[in-house]
C-alpha cells in the first residue's frame, strides 16, 4: 500500500485470505449466528493461554474454525486446534497460523 509514494504497509496472501474468509455469505437457517457464538467459545477457550487468539483471528463458516495468528512453535498449533476442537459444535479447525516474521533494517 502507497501514501504519497510511500510504501506504509504490505497486503499479504494471507491478509487477502482472511478478508475473503470473514466476508458476509448468505444466511442459512440459524447458521450465521451460531458460527458467530462458536467463534466467541473458541475465543473463550483460548483466553487464559499464552498464545490466545483475539476475537478477529477467529472465523467460524459452517462449523469450520479458521485460526490466525502468530505462534512460537508447533506445540502452540496443536493446542489451539486442539482447544477450538474441544467446544461443542465445532466440526473442524484449520490453521493458518505462521512464525513470527523478522524484517531486516535498511
């Protein structure tokens, strides 16, 4: 993204995804707010741990579990899919979690 002919920001793949993932799609019988009660019990879940997750790093669409975030380790990973998993109406989890990422100086 350009100000002024300044570079102030990157949109990544994953930033595109995310939009795409969160964008509204017709409602199906009782399906829009239940997704919207799984994400708040995944955010829930997760609340207490290291690595939580903020209320929009979690997309529920159709009982799937979409995770975003940062993460220290694979052991993280595991535990958040574990922990979106365990709340009752959740079919599926998938994680687009990554490392953090280090940009150089110039």
């Amino acid at each position: 993204m350009l100000r002024d002919g300044k570079l102030i920001g990157i949109v990544s793949r994953a930033n595109l995804i995310r939009a795409l993932a969160s964008a509204p799609v017709p409602a199906q019988t009782g399906s829009a707010s239940s997704d919207c009660e799984l994400a708040d019990a995944v955010v829930a879940a997760l609340r207490d741990k290291r690595w939580a997750l903020s209320k929009e790093n979690v997309i529920v669409k159709n009982g799937v579990a979409h995770l975003w975030g940062v993460i220290q380790s694979e052991d993280e990973e595991r535990a958040i899919r574990i922990a979106a998993l365990e709340v009752e109406g959740v079919k599926e989890a998938r994680a687009h979690l990554s490392d953090p990422t280090v940009m150089p100086l110039k």
